[in-house]
C-alpha cells in the first residue's frame, strides 16, 4: 500500500515532522512533485534540520528515499543538502534514489523565475525564486531536461540548446543574467557530477518492486493543497500537483494501490507569498500568533501570514483528496490565547452564506463566519493522550472532528519528533 501524506492549506503544516515521525512504520519514504520550495523541518535529538528535496524519511535508517518523477530537482541545491547532512553520517549512496525521469532545475530557470516575478509587479505569486514555474513550464512544453540526462555524452548540448531559448526570453526581459550565469553554470555542472555518485534510478520499478514484496511507502507531499495548480487559488499557486492523484502521476503508481490519505493542518492558518487569504489576521492577534508559531519561512525566511483556521477550505480539500486520517499541528500555538476562532462559513457581498469555495476567492470578497471556542490556556507539554487533554481543547477537537467528519488521529504539541499525541496510544 502507498499512503500518501499532503498538506492541506498553503503549506507549511508541519508535513516533514510527521513523515520523520511516520517513517519507521515504512519501507520507502518518497517525494512526488515540487521541489526546492518546499522546506520540511524536523527536530531531534537537539538537532534542528530543513529539507528542501530530499525526503524526511532519510534519517531512519534502513528507509529508501526516493526522489521521485514529480519532482524538480535542482543539483545544485541537492549539493548543499548533502553537504548539509554530512555530520549525521547516514548511509546516503545506499539510501538515496534519484529518478531519471524527475525535471532538473538549471541555472536559467531561476532566473527567468525573478523575470516574471519583476514583470507582474505588484500582481507577483510571491513565487519562492527556485526556478519551480519555469522548470514545469519546459517539462509540459516537451523541451526540458531530466536527470537521466546527465549520463548522456550529449548532455551539454542539450543544456545549451535549452538555455539559448532561455536567454531570449531574459533578453526581452532585459534581465541582466550575463553577469551570474557563468559563475552558476560553473556550480551547475560541479553539482550534475556530484549527483551522479548517487543511484539514478527508473524509481518506478523501486516503488512497484516494494510493493509487490509487500512493503509499505509513505508518499511525502510538498507544499499544499491550495496551492495546487488546478484546485488551489490560481494563479497564486505553485505549479505542481500537490493533490493525492499527484502521488500516482509524480511516482508511476496505480490509483488502486493508494491506501490512506494523512491530511496535516496547522490548528490555524499560515500563508507565505501573495494570494487570497479569507482568514488572514492583519492585526496584533496575528502578529501574536506569528511570533508564537515562528511562523518565518523555512525556505526563504519571509514571514508567513497568519490567521484562523478555515473549514470551508478544509472541506474542499479533503473531498477532493478523498483524506482518511487528519492530523492537527502546532496546536500549542494556541495556549496563549483567550478565544479561538474558527471559520465555518463565507458570506458573499450580496448577503449569500455559503461554506462552498467561489471559483476566485479574491474577487468573490468573502467575509469569514465564525465560532468561537474558550482556549485552554495552558502548557500541553504534560498531556500524553486524548482522554488526558483539557476539556476546552478536546470541545475544539470534536467540534472539528464533527464538522470534517474524519478522525482526527494525531495533535502536535511542539517542533520536536516527541511532541505528539496518538489517538490510540502514547507514541
Ligand atoms: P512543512 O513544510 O510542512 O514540513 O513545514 P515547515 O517545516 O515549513 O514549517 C513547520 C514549522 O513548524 C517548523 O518550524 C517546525 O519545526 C514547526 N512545528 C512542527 N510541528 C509543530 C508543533 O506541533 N508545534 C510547534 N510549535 N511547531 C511545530
Ligand atoms: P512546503 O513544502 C509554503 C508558495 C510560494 C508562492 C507560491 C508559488 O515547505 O510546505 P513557487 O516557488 O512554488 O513557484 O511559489 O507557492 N510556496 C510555498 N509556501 N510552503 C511551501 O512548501 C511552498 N512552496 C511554494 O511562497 O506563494
Ligand atoms: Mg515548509
């Protein structure tokens, strides 16, 4: 069986503790699309560590991580993030697998990313600068390049065929790109050789192969569900599938073999770059729960923006991922407050309540409805079960469970691998 775990708002819910925590129960532990703009943390043992590409389950011994199709992959990030893991001392050349057939981010790609960025203006995606949108835009377009590349004696001519197109859309652009190029071709092609020390692999049949043994996989998604190109809030999305089906087109698995689906929310909500936000807190409640949260970029340091929690957006992406288990994080960013909001419903500007999503949520001017709920103003540092939490937050957790109509299996209590409470037991 697949089980695929997703994120279901803007991203950065806490997807990479929960595959670290999840991990041991897997064979494999794999990435199905995004790339470098995802930034999954995880904390043990005292250690913080950030993944961009690699996937979380890599610090579980015995779990292959793969890389897989979806994905892009930029080399020279992948350098740093081995570079970075150095001091763990884990088995990488034995449990890292790249797929051929996965995109690679070149050097041009990110720049043309600040082109488009610099041409919106004041209508930017807010885009993370890693290249993610152009890179997808030459995979559809039939034209760009995958690892499996790299091993072919034409490799840099295919490179520079590619990056010619790119200079003449910098050119129109008159983006200045001839004064960083030849020092980031230069890193380029010293990370593409780099890469090559690990297995590069057709990671299709891995995955198949392990499923026919009988092995579980755990597919780890990035970024999250509203921001996903067809569903999320076009065009402030990222350019990728973040939804469950892109688990089978971003791997080479068969819809059938999808078991669970793990949804992860933050107990409120977080959003990083421009786009529609019906919940967003633009004041000092806001500015509290940022701090509490430390809710700054992982990947590019920006704050994130911050509000309540949003059932009609919940809802809309549990249907369409079809999720099975929730799992609530960083519920202790709520001890310190009074009240809890959460939005159960939008009301349109002609007086219309509704909890379904309007096909463009920025011109649709929604103004959120909500329920409150008394917070529990204490530490969750001591409660180890369900059974165990205070009433005020086991009210907010069957009041959600109710509305969403899917068991909540997990809370979250903290940054670190330990701060975790299982439904069942203790973990
Ligand atoms: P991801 O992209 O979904 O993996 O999430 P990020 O790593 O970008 O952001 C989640 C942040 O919240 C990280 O700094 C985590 O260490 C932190 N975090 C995860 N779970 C919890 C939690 O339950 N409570 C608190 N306070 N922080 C958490
Ligand atoms: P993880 O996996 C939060 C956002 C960017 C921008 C939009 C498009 O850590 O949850 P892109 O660079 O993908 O073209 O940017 O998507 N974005 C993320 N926001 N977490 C992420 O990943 C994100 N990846 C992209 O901020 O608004
Ligand atoms: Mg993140």
């Amino acid at each position: 069986m697949v089980d695929v775990l997703l994120g279901l708002q803007w991203g950065d819910e806490g997807k990479g503790k929960i595959v670290d925590v999840l991990a041991p129960q897997y064979q494999v532990v794999a990435r199905f699309q995004g790339g470098p703009n995802a930034g999954h943390t995880l904390e043990f043992d005292g250690y913080k560590h950030v993944l961009h590409q690699i996937p979380s389950g890599i610090f579980r011994s015995d779990i292959k991580n793969i890389i897989g199709n979806g994905v892009v992959l930029d080399p020279i990030i992948f350098k740093k993030e081995i570079d970075g893991l150095a001091k763990y001392n884990l088995n990488l050349n034995q449990n890292l697998f790249i797929s051929k057939k996965a995109s690679i981010i070149i050097p041009t790609h990110r720049l043309l990313d600040a082109a488009y960025e610099q041409a919106k203006g004041a209508a930017k995606i807010g885009s993370t600068l890693r290249g993610i949108g152009p890179t997808y835009q030459d995979k559809v377009a039939r034209q760009g390049l995958r690892v499996g590349d790299v091993l072919s004696v034409n490799f840099r001519d295919k490179y520079a065929t590619l990056v010619a197109t790119h200079k003449t859309v910098l050119d129109h652009h008159q983006f200045d790109y001839q004064s960083v190029l030849p020092q980031l071709e230069e890193e380029f092609f010293a990370a593409v050789e780099f890469m090559q020390q690990f297995q590069l692999v057709d990671s299709e049949y891995d995955v198949n192969d392990a499923l026919t043994a009988g092995q579980k996989v755990l597919a780890e998604g990035a970024q999250g569900s509203l921001l996903d190109i067809d569903f999320g809030s076009y065009p402030f999305v990222t350019s990728s599938s973040t939804m469950a089906a892109g688990a089978c087109t971003g791997l080479g698995i068969a819809p059938r073999q999808i078991g669970d689906v793990f949804g992860i929310f933050k107990a409120y909500c977080t959003r990083v770059g421009s786009g529609p936000f019906p919940t967003e807190l633009s004041d000092e409640t806001g500015e509290r729960m940022r701090a509490e949260g430390r809710e700054f970029g992982a990947t590019t340091g920006r704050p994130r923006r911050c509000g309540w929690l949003d059932l009609p957006t919940l809802k809309y992406v549990i249907m369409i991922n079809g999720v099975t288990q929730l799992i609530m994080m960083k519920v202790d960013v709520l001890n310190i407050f009074d009240t809890i909001k959460v939005c159960t419903h939008y009301q349109l500007p002609d007086g219309t309540v509704t909890e379904q999503l309007p096909y463009d949520l920025i011109d649709a001017n929604v103004t959120p409805i909500y329920k409150e709920f008394k917070g529990w103003k204490t530490t969750l540092e001591n409660y180890h079960t369900f059974d165990e939490v205070p009433g005020e937050l086991a009210a907010y957790i069957d009041f959600l469970e109710a509305e969403l109509g899917i068991p909540i299996s997990f809370i979250s209590t903290g940054p670190d691998r330990q701060a975790i409470i299982h439904r069942e037991a203790v973990v």
